[in-house]
C-alpha cells in the first residue's frame, strides 16, 4: 500500500510546517525523493492578550529555521478569520448546546486541506503535504484514507471529512513510519526541532486553564449536580465543562451516607441544567448499543446494500469496535455495536473503519 498517490515524477509540493518534528521530516523526506519542495506556515489563531499560550511566533520561528536547513523556500500565511468563522464558531455553538465538539476534524477539513490546497495552488504547487500519520492509496481513479503505520500515532480519525479532490492532492511522507523512527531521522539530519516535545490539546487553548477560556466567550451558568436518583450532592460551574465518562473536576467526594469511589459524569440534563453523576465506572446511563448520528461522510461511496458491517471508533485512539450500520441517509445514521460502548459523547465523531481503510465517518447525534 502506497502512503501516497504514486506519482513517476517529480512534483511540487508545497508542505505545511507546524514547527513541530512530524512535518520538518516529512519535508526532508520528500526533498530526498526528488520533488521541488517549499513551506509554508498557517496562522490559524490570534493572541489578543500576549499571554503566548499558542506559541505561534516560536513555532513559525522553529518552521523557518528548519527551512533554512534544508534550503527551501518558506512562507507563512494568515487563516484567523476562515479559523474563526469555519471552526472556532462552530465549536462555540455546540459546547452552547451541551454537546462535546472535536475542532481538529473540522481544522483539517476546512483549512489544512480546503484554505491551505487553495493557496498552494496559488503558489504553483502540485500537491501539498503535512506531517500526519496516515496513508493514501490511489486505487482505479479512487482515492482511499488509511490508518497510519505506526497505529499508535494513527490520525485518520482526524481526517475522515476529506474528500476525493483533497485526497489527491496530497501527500503524507510519515505514512508508513513510527514515531520513533521519526525522531531517529529528524536527529540523524541535525534538525533544530529533533528533540521537540509534541503539541497536545487544542492551539488555541494551550496550556491555560480550560474553564477560563471558555468563560470568556460563554457565559457560565451554574447548577446542581444529581444523583440518578434526584439527590443534589453538588453544585457545577457550566454543563459545557463537562463530558461523559468524566471523572476529575466535578469537586465533589467525602460526601456523608456515600462511600469514597470516585464520581464520573453519567448524563448531562440540558433542558434542566443538571449534571448527573454516579460512582459506577460502567454506570447503565453511561452505557449504550445503538447510537444515532448526522448524515455519514463517505470518502469514497457509501455502501449499497444496508445493513452494512464495519468497525467504528467513538473517540480518537479507541480500539476498532464492531458495529452495523442499519441505516444511512439524508436525514442521518443509525448504527448498533455488538458490545454496549462507554460514554458515548454527543457531538464527538464517529469514524468507520474496515480493517486498515478509513470509510468516512458523522457526528454523534
């Protein structure tokens, strides 16, 4: 399998530096395969309070240093406002309707891969690349997603949304490497950024207080936390600071007549503005078989015949867990797990999977 469409020629590929050590490799590799190589480095957020939380100004200086190792040209670009308007407002409206959002698979649909293709090929780019662990295998004029080699680094869940166009255009030189070897190269090269630390989390979060930066931009309202059975046992800041499964943050424990386990987020109320919490790990309320999403992405086509067999991933980084799709249409999915599945978190995407092949994915309803 091919970590990229095969290409019998030398290209130009236009690759999106982060800063990070992913990508300064991924433009080493592809400058020893021959193509005609540049950077470029997305701004995709501003710091209005010099706080520095994002590090953009230290990472575009990292992305310009290791272009100048390798002798390639590099730019820098602007996407505040399309990462405004196309991804920041809809993260805001669904942490205002209580649901859990995942902005990187909107992040990689609407600017690394759709407002970065679009001025690479301003630029005279062929192609573009990034540093992401997964592999594309061109197939019959058709463009499949896989998991990356390394499936403890895999990313395809964070790139389900891409389409047949952005597919082809791409290249992921890290496809078929583990982190580690990675590492090795970026070492062996001298890269400035070899012994980096990965980023983690959202960039426009940082390393900040979570609860703080979402206060500033939706207003906290306040309220009990339950018991399933309706007895008030604290008092929470925001539904919208909290998630299924959740354990930490909930600032409650040695309450009298409940022993000491620990309490986990089991159902949010909305409607009512209470946070339901129990101390059962895999509490009935946090269990469930059958769940229903939006409308399914397909990357290539969607299935002919339903019900439709598959694997699935509810969260990032789980285990491929069985499933059937039962139904799928305009309106939505409907699809039943073999094994009840933990805090299935509205708003999260679901991604579907057979074996190494990433099939597309929706958002859990």
């Amino acid at each position: 399998m091919n970590s990229a469409p095969p290409s019998t020629r030398a290209e130009k590929i236009i690759i999106g530096l982060s800063g990070g050590v992913d990508s300064s490799v991924a433009a080493k590799l592809l400058l020893d395969q021959g193509h005609d190589v540049e950077g470029l480095f997305m701004k995709n957020w501003e710091e209005d309070d010099h706080s520095g939380y994002c590090s953009a100004e230290e990472d575009m200086a990292d992305a310009r240093a290791v272009a100048e190792q390798l002798g390639i040209r590099f730019h820098t670009v602007n996407f505040a406002h399309e990462y405004w308007e196309q991804v920041f407002s809809h993260f805001l409206q669904e942490y205002r309707v209580g649901r859990t959002p995942n902005p990187d698979v909107l992040c990689n649909r609407e600017i690394k891969f759709r407002a970065f293709l679009d001025h690479a090929v301003e630029l005279g780019a062929e192609a573009i690349a990034t540093g992401h662990y997964a592999r594309i295998q061109a197939s019959a004029g058709r463009y499949h997603l896989l998991k990356g080699g390394d499936h403890n680094k895999d990313q395809s869940y964070f790139l389900h949304l891409l389409n047949q166009k952005q597919l082809s255009s791409t290249r992921f030189p890290l496809g078929e490497l583990e982190k580690n070897e990675v590492r090795k190269i970026a070492e062996q090269a001298g890269l400035s950024n070899a012994k980096k630390r990965d980023s983690t989390g959202i960039c426009f979060i940082g390393e900040r207080d979570f609860h703080q930066f979402l206060s500033q931009y939706l207003p906290a309202q306040p309220g009990p936390i339950q018991t399933p059975e309706g007895e008030t046992i604290g008092q929470h800041q925001g539904l919208m600071y909290h998630t299924l499964g959740q354990r930490k943050g909930l600032g409650i424990g040695g309450l009298p007549h409940f022993s000491e386990a620990p309490w986990y987020v089991i159902k949010k109320d909305i409607e009512n503005n209470i946070l339901i919490a129990g101390q059962q790990k895999d509490h009935p309320l946090l269990m469930c078989q059958q769940i229903e999403c939006e409308p399914i992405h397909w990357i290539t086509a969607p299935p002919t015949v339903l019900p439709f067999h598959c694997q699935a991933q509810h969260r990032y980084r789980q285990a491929d867990q069985t499933c059937t799709i039962t139904r799928s249409d305009a309106s939505g999915a409907t699809i039943t797990f073999l094994k009840p599945q933990r805090a299935v978190a509205p708003g999260q995407s679901i991604v579907f999977y057979q074996e190494e092949q990433c099939l597309g994915g929706g958002v859990i309803k």
